[in-house]
C-alpha cells in the first residue's frame, strides 16, 4: 500500500489570512518546533536553539515570492500553554515574515 505524499499542497487550506497545514512539509531539517502553521507556506527551515533559540525559513508572501526570515525564541514560544482567550501559541507566516501569534488571533494587522 502507498501512501500519498506528505506535502503542504495536499492539506492546504486559507484561514483568517494566513495559510494552515494539517501535517508538516519536506523541507524542514533539524528539531524544528514540531508545530506552527508557518509549516504550510515556508521551506529550507532551520531552527538553531543556540542562536537565542532561532528558527529560520524561506516563506512565501501573497505574491508568491520567498523571503528568508527569522524569529528568535520560537521553541520557547511554543511551549507556553494555551489560553482560552486567544487560543494556543503559534508562529505563522504573515506574508512572508515568521510572526509569534496566538491560534485565534492570526498575524497582526
């Protein structure tokens, strides 16, 4: 039995402006947080713990266009608990840019 390949493109959906995944992209090496919707629309990610704990990617904008961009204290962020206000951390891809966000607030306007 074979299995579909396991890409964005396959469980890729729009919500609240912002791209989300249902399971994680090829492209990711290293120990990457193990979620985040950044995973939907960035490739090439790497995540250094020692580099005050920094994940870099390429992440696609609204035009389609690359970026390479970073954020510091992402496994930090994402081990915080969730809240019942504004959902759970997250670092999503806000065209273009890794942003530390909650679940149910999406990127900043």
């Amino acid at each position: 039995m074979m299995l579909p390949p396991n890409t964005a493109e396959v469980s890729l959906y729009k919500s609240s402006g912002r791209y989300r995944s249902s399971g994680p992209t090829n492209g990711i090496s290293g120990v990457v947080p193990s979620l985040g919707t950044y995973q939907a629309t960035c490739a090439d990610c790497k995540y250094n713990f020692w580099a005050l704990d920094q994940l870099c990617c390429q992440c696609k904008d609204i035009h389609g266009n690359y970026h390479y961009t970073c954020t510091p204290g992402a496994y930090a962020w994402m081990s915080q608990p969730c809240n019942p206000f504004v959902g759970c951390p997250d670092i999503a891809n806000c065209n273009g840019q890794l942003t530390h966000t909650y679940s149910y607030l999406g990127c900043p306007i």
